[in-house]
C-alpha cells in the first residue's frame, strides 16, 4: 500500500468517524490528517504547526490540539508522555504495534519490536485471566561512555 492509499484510507476512516459523531468536516481537520500521515517520526503540536506555517496554510495551535484530541478519540493517532517534556504523537493506523526507547541524553526516540514483549503478554493474560487490549513500553536509556 502507497502512502497516498493510506491517506485516503484514514481520510475515509475520520470521515465515518465525523459522521458518526455528528462532527464538522472541516478541510483544517483533513489536511491535519494528511500532514501527520507524511511524517515517519513523532511529533508535537509546535513541529506541526510550523509545517502548517512554512506551507502558508492557516491554523491555529488551538485547532490542531483540538483536531489532535479528535483522531485520538478516532483511533487515527497515538499519544505519548515521555517524562515531564511535552506530549508527542505518532499515526496510530497502519502502524504496528511497537515500544520506544527514549534517549535521555539527546531525546531522541527509537522505536522497537521484540516478540519476546508478546509472548510476555500471553503468559501474563493466561496467569491473570484477562485480555490485555493494548500496552506501553517505554525504556528510558543513555548512551554508555567509553572506557
């Protein structure tokens, strides 16, 4: 799948969802959606904004939290706290289940898949009885010097 298929994808998936609530579809709403589909990496309210800026299309930083809250809601994006800085985001469709190494040192986030993390939840809903419906894994790490 394009990414332009996967934008369109989720383009049909928040107009259902709009429709649903009985929400505005607003073109500030769609092109939020279309934007945070092109980025490979996290973000936060101020890097989006400012590609909105360098594109000369107006929006407020009000309208993309509050277009941020809604595609939460939507299941279109995922919400991370890391520590005490600002929230970040990542697309929440298309985009498989991963953890995150973040880098105290630089900030920098890795993201990461290890089958083992799976298994562990498998054994944990077995033991417990219950059905884990999603998880957070975040490592907190820094680079070791050099001896």
């Amino acid at each position: 799948m394009t990414k332009n298929d996967e934008i369109q994808s989720v383009k049909e998936l928040l107009t259902k969802y709009l429709e649903e609530k009985k929400y505005r579809k607003t073109p500030e709403r769609y092109a939020i959606l279309e934007e945070i589909y092109k980025l490979n990496d996290h973000f936060d309210i101020d890097s989006l904004y400012n590609i909105f800026k360098e594109k000369n299309f107006s929006v407020s930083k009000a309208t993309i939290y509050n277009t941020l809250e809604l595609l939460l809601d939507a299941g279109l994006v995922r919400k991370h706290q890391f520590g005490k800085v600002q929230a970040f985001y990542e697309k929440g469709f298309f985009n498989k289940n991963h953890d995150h190494i973040i880098m105290i040192d630089d900030f920098q986030i890795i993201e990461f898949c290890d089958p083992r993390i799976e298994q562990i939840k498998k054994d944990f809903e077995e033991a417990m009885g219950v059905e884990i419906l999603s998880h957070s894994l975040y490592l907190y790490a820094r680079k070791k010097e050099k001896n």
